[in-house]
C-alpha cells in the first residue's frame, strides 16, 4: 500500500520514490494548483487567460506521471501489477467526490433549471458516472446545437479520458512486466516500458494532429488523442531513475522554462486555437519540464514557488474544487440571466473554493482515509456499483415529465404574417399553450436545422451539396453560419420549385467577424477564417447568379465582419440578398413554455430596443454594399410583441435559431419576397389590425 502524505494523497513508499527522495513533492501540488487555477478562471472568463484550459493537459501529465510511479512500484515490489487493488484503490480515490457532485447537480439542475435543461443534465449524470462522459459530448459536439446549452457536468469528460487511459494502462504494463520478469533485471523492464510509451506519444500525437485539423470537436473529446499527454507524464515516471542526478543549476533552468511555458499557453490560447494537436506540445512539455526539474531539489528553482502555501492549499482541495467550480458557474449563469457578470463570477469561484475546502476535510478525505475501506482495500470496488446505482435511480425519479405531443404541423394554412398576428391576439388573451405543438416540447430544444456533412461544422472543409433541382440553369448559395443555414429547408424547397441548383456553404458556430479576421489579435489562421479562405474558392467555382447570407449579429465586430464578407462575395455572383437576424429572445423558448404555469401570453416577448437598431444597421450594411436586404421581422413580431407559438409552430428551439418546421413554413413567404426568378425583393409588410 502507498503511504499517506500530510496533504492526504496517496504517495509511494521509500522505495518507489517519485522526486529527489522518498515521499512528498510540494512543487507537484502546487502544479496541481497552477492547473485548477488557470482552468477556474478560464472557465469564469477572467481577462487575461483565454487560454486556461490547458490546465487539463496540465492535470493529465501529473497523472500519468504519479499513476505510472505508483504501477511502477507494484512492479518492483511484487513482480506485476496488482489490478484489482489498483483498480479498487482508483474507486475510492476518486468515486466518492465525484458522485456526490452528480447528485447535487442534478437535484439543483431540477431546481434551477428548465424542464429541458434538467431532463438533458441528467442524462449528462447517467454518462459522467459510467465515465463515458467524453463519449457523449464528443458525439453532441457533431452537431453544434444537439444539446440545450452548456452542460453542468461536461467537465467530466477529462474524468472519462483519464479513466479509459488507465483501463488500458495496467494492463500493458503488468503485460511487459510479466514479458521482462524472467530476465530479473529492473533495467531491461523500464527500457521496454520506455520504448512502448516513445511509440504510443508518436502514434497518439499524430492521430491528435490528424483528428484537431479535421474533426476538433471530437479530438478535444477523444482518449486516444489525449493519451499522448498522460502518456509523456508516464515516460517521465519511468525515466526518473536516469534523470534524478542531474545538475540543480539545470532542474533549476527546467522549472522555470516548463512554468514559463504553461503560463505562456494560457496567456496565448484562445477558444480558437485548435487543440489538443500539436499546440498542446507547449503546456504538456512545460508540465513535463517542471516534474523532471524538480527532481534536482534546486533553491533557485519553480519549487519555491509553486511551495508556497495557498498553492499547497489549493493543491490539496484541487480535485474538490474542480469538480465543483464549473456546476456552480453554470447553474449561477443560469440563475442569474442578464445579471451574470465578472463580479458574480469571481464570487461564485470563492464560494467554490469555500464549498472544496468544506467536502474535502468533511468528506472527501475521512471516505479515502476510512478505515473500513483501507483495512479492507477490496471493499473499494463495490464503490463502483452503488455509484452508478444512485446516479441512475436519481435521474430516473428525478426526471421531469413533458405532458405535450407533437402536432402534424401548422393548423391553418396563411401567410406568415397574418399567423403571427393571430398568435399575438391569442397570448393577448392569456391563451393556454397548445397541447400538440411542432416541434414536440420534448424534443424542441434539438430540433435545428442540421445539415450533417453538408456542413463544415468542426471542419475546415464540407461536402458541396447540391440540394435543390439538379437540371436547373440558375445556380443559388447560401452562404454562412447557423444564421444562414437555418433557412436551409425554405430556400432548398423555393429551389426545387423554381428549377434552381442549390449549394449551403455554411460554417456554424463563427461569426463573420472570425470569418475575416476583423477582431483585434485574433490569429489570422483560426478555424473559421481558414474555412472562409476555402468557401469563397468554393462560391466562386459555383458561379451563383444569386448569394443569400443570414445575419448574425451578437457577435462585438459584427457590423464590420458582415461589411467585409459582403465586400469579398458580391463580385462573385450578379445578385446578393441579405436576410436581417432574427429577433432575439431573452431566455431559450422551449423552456419558456414548460414552465409549470407557462401560457401564451407568459412566453410573449417585446421585440428590443437593440434588435430595432441591429435591422437598422443591417440595412445599412446592405445599403454601402449595394445588395439586396430583406427584413424578416415581421414573420416572428407583430407591433412589436414576438408569440412564442405561432399557429401551433414553435419559431425557435433556443433564442433565435429557427426550428426545421418553421423554415419551411415560411417558404412561401421567403418565396414571394426573394422572387428568385423577378430580381425585386419584396420586403414582408405587416398585417393592420387592432392589437
């Protein structure tokens, strides 16, 4: 068994020691700290470290690096790895905390949240207990909007990563282990691990590589193209014998230059730096150059400073404090609405020092270090099932219910803007929300557009679809974000009508801001810019007589972002039609109308003041273009109220997107005002009428 350290982790006997001598390494538990601090402000969006999630890669070089010392260990003591007490001692190490956090997010999510945030979250429960959590999110990221917002447990995903690591792990080593035994010659076992974690990071890095230039959202997810970073964590466990004499003037160098580095890639990243890919090299090897330099023991070095004591502190409670800082800020954001702000943020954070340092002594420590568990190390494995058991009975009884079918489609077949007129009247008179809606309320918050590999979401590149008559003459794109590709269904059906070829050429989750490089210090060579590089060559091969293009207007530098996408798309075809954005609702629709005593008139909204002046700019933009602009406004308000349900149609699955059924219902309209085949926009008029 591993000694206890006075922190309360597990560290190996004299005789695995994993730093210049037996027992426990501070600097280690200040890089702990360093990695949940960075992640912890990143997360709170605290200016000046965009970059802070590298402190999970950060958190993956120490583990592998103290999991590996440890297996390593068993190695010498006993010939192999000893897998049902490794795997027992990891249940009780790290099971309690994190199911205790499940379940409190879950009961608060049922609290706090909407019916379709709560039912989603507990899903979300039911894979982070089962650590598959990387799976499930990975496979929500192919579609940006498959989920209802960010999930309060989607921080699990790196507890799945590390779990799925050392399912393997062992195994590989107890199986060299047992390869070397009969040469009995400690050397010749660390040479063969050696070489097999050299050629697992080539293989793992390259694939990583590979996967973040094609698919980043299912690469950031992925254990095999993380495990490069656990992996090099290992190599240096290994290694450590070889590197323990070296100079303390060069563990010194190494200390600072592996800080230096880690600091550099939270300064420097943003949320559009692709990673983990090669990039992931400067945190992962400053990581790696920190483990190795403090080995030497220099005064001169890091250690002094990652030694000091609220480091050490937050060292200790580094695991409680991850787990718990990102529910609580997500739950407060949704709390809090319009109100979120740095200060709310920055206090949430303390609270969740505060809530760390109180689970860790109260709880976390006495369950690692009862005495029923450690006298009896088996005992930890049954850890496992009543986990998982808790987890799923809670979602199973907690999960609210959805009392409300999906109806065929719209009941009264009438112009959009005579249907939205009707729909303010009726949440005027405090109508109760209809019983069958398309889409169903159960599965709203998911109905959006998705255009699959037509798309380049993810991607720097897409399939070019041809979705519309493909015998037509007259070629139409339409070019852009989710802004654009949510008018997919209507502009593909106009198309079939009117004999036209129709291409998407769409990216979601950037806007025409990244598209072109418009932000200050954005890097030229982001994700969406490259995709944009790509998309004009595309249009430009189509030779469109017609572009149409979404507006999305949330974004800090949309108005010159769209300006200057207008700018390089209008010579490439003889006509241009910008569509205004959408009005934008304050809290996401679904949600809205499942509260408990939702009506019609509850889930109205006041078009703002702000949506007025971003049309007007809109048209602006239009107007120095010398493009068409099309007003679409009307088809979602009607003096100035926005109904939530419009003749049994819900408009939008979130804030602003447009359901599938909705798109089409508009067809006609969008038919009769972009007038594909006459050339004149005729701009939507709303109906008069007594309010």
């Amino acid at each position: 068994m591993a000694r206890v350290s006075r922190s309360g982790r597990a560290t190996p006997r004299s005789g695995v020691s994993l730093g210049a001598g037996p027992g426990f390494r501070p600097d280690i538990q200040g890089l702990r700290a360093l990695a949940v601090g960075l992640v912890v402000l990143d997360h709170a969006h605290v200016p000046g470290l965009r970059g802070g999630f590298i402190g999970v890669d950060v958190f993956f070089v120490i583990s592998g690096f103290l999991i590996t010392g440890l297996l390593i260990g068993d190695i010498e003591r006993h010939r192999s790895v000893r897998f049902v007490n490794f795997y027992a001692r990891r249940a009780l190490r790290i099971l309690p905390m994190a199911t205790v956090v499940i379940v409190v997010t879950s009961v608060a999510s049922v609290l706090l949240l909407g019916v379709l945030a709560a039912r989603s979250l507990l899903v979300d429960g039911v894979w982070a207990v089962f650590f598959v959590a990387n799976v499930h999110f990975a496979a929500a990221g192919t579609n940006y909007f498959a989920a209802t917002g960010t999930s309060a447990l989607q921080h699990y995903w790196s507890l799945a990563v590390e779990e799925q690591f050392y399912l393997v792990w062992p195994a590989l080593l107890g199986a060299i282990a047992f390869g070397a035994s009969r040469l009995r010659r400690e050397h010749v076992t660390r040479l063969a691990i050696a070489a097999t974690l050299v050629a697992f990071i080539a293989v793992s890095l390259a694939s990583s590589i590979a996967d973040t230039a094609k698919d980043p959202a299912g690469a950031y997810f992925s254990t095999i193209d993380r495990g490069w970073e656990l992996a090099v964590g290992a190599l240096i466990a290994v290694v450590l014998p070889s590197v323990k004499t070296i100079p303390r003037i060069l563990g010194a160098v190494l200390t600072w230059t592996g800080l230096s580095a880690v600091l550099a890639a939270a300064v420097l990243f943003t949320s559009l730096t692709p990673i983990p890919g090669w990039r992931a090299l400067l945190p992962v090897l400053g990581a790696g150059a920190l483990l190795v330099g403090g080995v030497a023991g220099a005064r001169g070095g890091a250690q002094a400073l990652l030694g000091l004591r609220p480091l050490q502190f937050l060292g200790d409670i580094s695991y409680s404090l991850y787990l718990w800082h990102w529910p609580l800020l997500v739950l407060g954001a949704a709390y809090l609405g319009a109100r979120d702000s740095l200060a709310a943020r920055l206090v949430t954070v303390a609270a969740a020092v505060l809530l760390s340092s109180l689970t860790f002594h109260l709880f976390e420590n006495p369950v690692r270090h009862a005495r029923a568990l450690v006298q009896k190390w088996w005992r930890g494995l049954l850890l496992w099932p009543v986990a998982t058991g808790v987890v799923v009975a809670i979602s199973i009884v907690a999960m609210p219910s959805i009392p409300f079918a999906a109806a065929a489609g719209p009941a009264v077949a009438e112009s959009a803007t005579a249907a939205v007129r009707t729909a303010v009247r009726a949440a005027l008179a405090d109508a109760p929300i209809p019983a069958a809606t398309s889409p169903g309320l159960a599965v709203a918050s998911s109905d959006h557009v998705n255009l699959g590999a037509c798309s380049a979401y993810g991607r720097l590149r897409s399939e070019i679809c041809q979705l519309g008559d493909p015998r037509g003459h007259h070629t139409v794109v339409l070019f852009g974000n989710s802004h654009s590709a949510m008018w997919e269904p209507a502009l593909a059906t106009i198309a079939r009508r009117d004999h036209w070829r129709f291409y998407p050429v769409v990216k979601e989750a950037c806007g025409y801001d990244t598209y072109t490089d418009v932000v200050p210090g954005l890097s030229p060579r982001n994700q969406c810019s490259r995709w944009y590089e790509w998309a004009t060559s595309v249009i430009a091969r189509l030779h469109p007589d017609l572009i149409v293009m979404g507006s999305y207007t949330v974004t800090q530098y949309w108005f010159r972002g769209e300006q200057s996408a207008l700018a390089r798309l209008k010579p490439l075809a003889p006509r241009f039609v910008l569509l205004s954005d959408t009005p934008r609702r304050t809290n996401p629709l679904p949600d809205c109308l499942l509260q408990s005593d939702a009506t019609q008139k509850t889930c109205l909204w006041h078009e703002s003041a702000a949506n007025d002046e971003k049309q007007r700019s809109t048209e602006r933009i239009a107007a120095l273009a010398s493009v068409d602009y099309l007003n679409v406004t009307p088809w979602f308000c009607w003096r100035g109220l926005c109904p939530g349900v419009i003749d049994d149609l819900l408009p939008y699955p979130d804030r602003a997107h447009l359901t599938p059924e909705y798109s089409r219902f508009l067809t006609t309209d969008l038919q009769r005002a972009i007038n594909l085949t006459g050339g004149t926009i005729r701009q939507p008029v709303p109906l008069a009428g007594a309010g």
